[in-house]
C-alpha cells in the first residue's frame, strides 16, 4: 500500500530521478542573481543563498549575460512572427541528416582564433559538437582513434587510458575511473598525482614509466585533465610534470586528449581560452564545454588537431554524432558571443585566482589541518584531509554531514564532490567583494563544523566561529587600477571589498 505522505510534495519534483536519491524532493531554483540564489525548499519556505559550485556550468550573468543572449532572443523572435505568421522560417534546429544551419560556420569562425596549437592556421583540424561534456570526450576518441588508424594502419591499439582518478561524465557509461555498473574492458587506468598524498616524483615516473612498457603496445588514446574536477576537487596537475607524462606518451604512438570541459574556457586564470595552449600540451584532441553555451543552452564539443583531410578521403567521420549535434541555433549562437566575450575578461580571472588563492590559504590555515585546499583561477576546491581522527572513515562521513549542514545554515552551496569535498567555481564575473564573501561564509561553515566535531583547537565553551570576527568599515581609500576596476576585480580601493575583510585573510595566508 502506498505511502499516505509519499505525495506530499511541495516542489511537485519528486519524480525526478536526478543528481539526489529518487523520490527526495529537490530545491526549485527561482531566480538567479549571479551566484545568489533564490530557492523554494520542500517545506514550501524560499532561502537565497550564495551558490558559488555549479560545476563550472556558468560563466556571465545579469547584464553580460543578457548581452550575450541578445542575439539569439532577437533571432527567436523573428522566427515566431514568420512562424505564426505562417510564412517561411529560419530554422530553431535541424536534424543532422537534413543539413546545418548558417550559426555553425560562425562559430567555428569565433573558435578558430582559441585553437590550442601553434600555427593553427595551417593544420587541418576539424571539430565536432555535442551536447554535454561525456559525449564530446567519446568523439574526441573517436576521431582521434580513426586518424590514428588510418595513419599507421594498426587496428589493434584502441585501448584508452585513464587516470586513477579521473572523471569524464556519468561513470556508468563515461570513460573514467568508476565502475559502478560494468567493467570497461576498453579502458585501462593509469597513476597519477593524488592531492594530500605524499609525492616523490622519481617515484612517480618510475610507475608511469613502468605503466607505459606494459601497456603501450595497446594503447591508442590516453586522457589527462590538466586539473582535476570533481574526482580530485579541482587539483590541478603539476605543470611541468603533466608535460612530461604527455610527450612521453606521445613519443610512443599514444594519441593524447586534453578534457578540459570543466578548467577550459579562461577559466584556469593562465590568459588563454585553453589551458593546453598556455601550458603549451599539444595535445591530438581537446575537449570543451560547460559554460561555453552560458549556462543556458547545452552544447560542448571536441577538436582534432588534424586529420580532417584524411578522414574525408578515406569517408570517415566522427561516429558519435546524433540528432542534436550541433543543430540548436540558440546554443551556436550564445557560444559564438561567449567566445567573442570571453578575453575580455581573462585579466580579471587571473587577478581574482590570486585573490582566491589567498582565500583557500587561509580557510586551510583556519582548519587546523582539518582541510586542504588547491586550484587556480576561479576553480578551487577543498578536500578533508586524513590527518588525526579524519583518517578514520566513519569520522570524515560525520564531518562531510556536518559541512553540508552548515553550509545550509550559513547560506552558501559549493559543488559537493564524492572526492570528500567541496569546488568553488563562482561565473566568471563574479566581483571581488562577493569573492571575499564567499570565503566569510565559508569561513563560518568550517569554524562550525570544527566546534561541532570538537576538531584540535576547539576549546570548550568557546565557540571557533566568533574568534574571527567580520569588520563592515571601509577606511582608507587607494587608488584604483582602471582596468581591473572596470570588472570589479580591482583590490587598491574600496569600491568593491571592504580593505579590512581582505587583509584578514591576506595577512593570515603569509
């Protein structure tokens, strides 16, 4: 017999089998201010709430982002009055099979520019077009395992390698580290950097080393995240080691694919579209998506170096390809702005990574040895550590339950990660004052969690989260840096964050 309070919903979303556990009534998101949030919750009650996770899935918002859909909105409209008019229309999408619509050529058009790879122009790369980050990675396998092929004609290296770690979409069926339903007898893992641990690198090249002599005679396609997302909490790879893993694969006959579906975009803070281009990777293939489509619409994609003509001459193409490849012409259209708009703000993200940097350094600091904290740009990330009592399973399961419960009373949601952590990934212009209050709250959540737990440092009647009080007065007033104050990222005034907030965890960071 049914459960009478079963269909007691408040949010009418308890059949949506989604990211929680089916049948748990979910928060329905009713506007959206940058990263502040207003949600109803299950109980019918609504909270606004700094929501600074997402997964790296927005970029731009109010203004810039109205902007970027300008285009797109106008064309839409044009289309409903020829359509109800019942004239000829431009079309919305189109099947993949039936042609592409004109926004394809200007995108690829506002792409080419962003390539990853020294003297583009020349190479004869080609890209395709998905609609999630999961599905571009198998495309950029695909084709880079077809050129391969046709290149050396050996049909038997078509294993592809991924790191321990490593996450490249929904682990049922995604390449990737996870298995939870079926061994992926296609793929095979490879060691990597693991964040918290102690690290030898003579050590680790000897595994990877040893990794490559057992298995390069099998493998065709080796994937690396230049940093990590959600399966190390945006850890990124050391570069000069990263660089290395990548040429010695290359050098034997390995095909290597950069996934940067979540780091790509500017948003790694090294002043280029691509990380691959600023850390110099060249890889065979490189991923994109996310953001690229505003947050908005879905759309990622896959780009091969080169090999397009040698594809068409032998008829191939990409194999994952499906009805909505690249047909949305709202989705094209708001990429093709983002792309146009993104420099512009690529000097902004690399001034708020260091001030972000300042902010993880000194919330790890605060914890006690209780959280470690990394990143780069706007994509940072904190893991509990295995220091004391958080060694023992059981305790860090209590501690991550006890961080997403203040989380919840403190009015701040970072992306959750089964890593044992947390991401801050806040949209690209996010100001430096909500920067600083990001870390306030976060700040609070730990200092909670830390008395709630009784963590080292924990005196007893005295509460951690009031020994680090908050000042509201602005004081001196410096001169500001024209070009940084234009994005609201400049730090030598107070326009935009209060001087005594920042320097609390600027000076504690040293």
């Amino acid at each position: 017999m049914d459960d009478p309070t079963r269909h007691s919903s408040k949010t009418g979303c308890d059949r949506f089998a989604g990211r929680v556990p089916a049948g748990l009534e979910v928060p329905v998101v009713l506007k959206k201010n940058g990263v502040r949030h207003v949600r109803r919750l299950a109980n019918g009650e609504e909270e606004e709430l700094l929501s600074v996770g997402l997964a790296c899935s927005e970029c731009f918002s109010g203004p810039r982002l109205g902007k970027l859909l300008q285009p797109g909105f106008d064309y839409e409209q044009k289309v409903m009055e020829d359509l109800l008019a019942g004239n000829f229309a431009s079309p919305l999408s189109n099947h993949t099979s039936g042609g592409v619509t004109e926004q394809l050529a200007q995108f690829v058009e506002a792409l080419e520019p962003h390539l990853p790879w020294k003297e583009a122009e020349k190479l004869d790369w080609c890209v395709s077009l998905q609609l999630e980050g999961a599905s571009a990675v198998w495309a950029a396998i695909d084709m880079v395992l077809q050129e391969a092929i046709l290149s050396s004609g050996d049909k038997k290296r078509k294993m592809v390698a991924v790191g321990a770690t490593s996450y490249h979409g929904p682990p049922s069926t995604s390449f990737g580290a996870n298995c939870p339903l079926w061994q992926k007898s296609y793929q095979l893992q490879y060691p990597v950097p693991i964040a918290g641990e102690p690290f030898d690198e003579a050590v680790y090249m000897d595994s990877y080393d040893a990794f490559l002599e057992a298995h390069a005679h099998e493998i065709g396609v080796i994937l690396f995240e230049p940093q990590w997302g959600s399966s190390q909490a945006a850890y990124p790879w050391p570069k000069k080691l990263l660089k290395t893993c990548i040429v010695k694969a290359k050098a034997r006959g390995i095909r290597v694919v950069c996934d940067e579906i979540m780091c790509g975009l500017g948003r790694h803070g090294q002043g280029t579209i691509f990380v691959s281009k600023a850390l110099d990777l060249d890889p065979d293939a490189v991923t994109f998506g996310k953001a690229i489509g505003g947050g908005v619409y879905p759309i990622a994609g896959a780009i091969l170096k080169q090999g397009r003509d040698k594809l068409c001459q032998a008829g191939c193409s990409v194999m994952q390809s499906h009805t909505y490849a690249g047909s949305s012409v709202r989705a094209l259209m708001t990429a093709t702005e983002v792309l146009k708009e993104m420099p512009n703000w690529l000097t902004h993200v690399t001034k708020l990574g260091q001030e972000m940097a300042h902010i993880c350094g000194y919330l790890s600091k605060v914890s006690e040895g209780m959280i470690m904290t990394h990143g780069q740009g706007l994509m940072w990330g904190g893991l509990f550590t295995k220091k004391g009592e958080m060694a023992n399973p059981e305790f860090k399961a209590r501690a991550l339950k006890c961080f997403r419960k203040h989380c919840d009373e403190v009015g701040v949601l970072p992306y959750l990660v089964p890593a044992g952590g947390f991401m801050v990934t806040p949209m690209v212009d996010v100001d430096v004052g909500t920067i600083y209050e990001i870390g306030s709250r976060l700040e609070k959540v730990i200092l909670r969690t830390m008395d709630e737990l009784g963590w080292q440092g924990s005196n007893e009647g005295e509460s951690k989260q009031e020994l680090y009080e908050i000042s509201e007065v602005v004081e001196d007033i410096q001169t500001c840096q024209p070009l940084l104050h234009s994005t609201k990222s400049c730090t030598s005034c107070s326009d935009f964050v209060c001087p005594d907030v920042r320097m609390r965890f600027v000076r504690y960071d040293y």
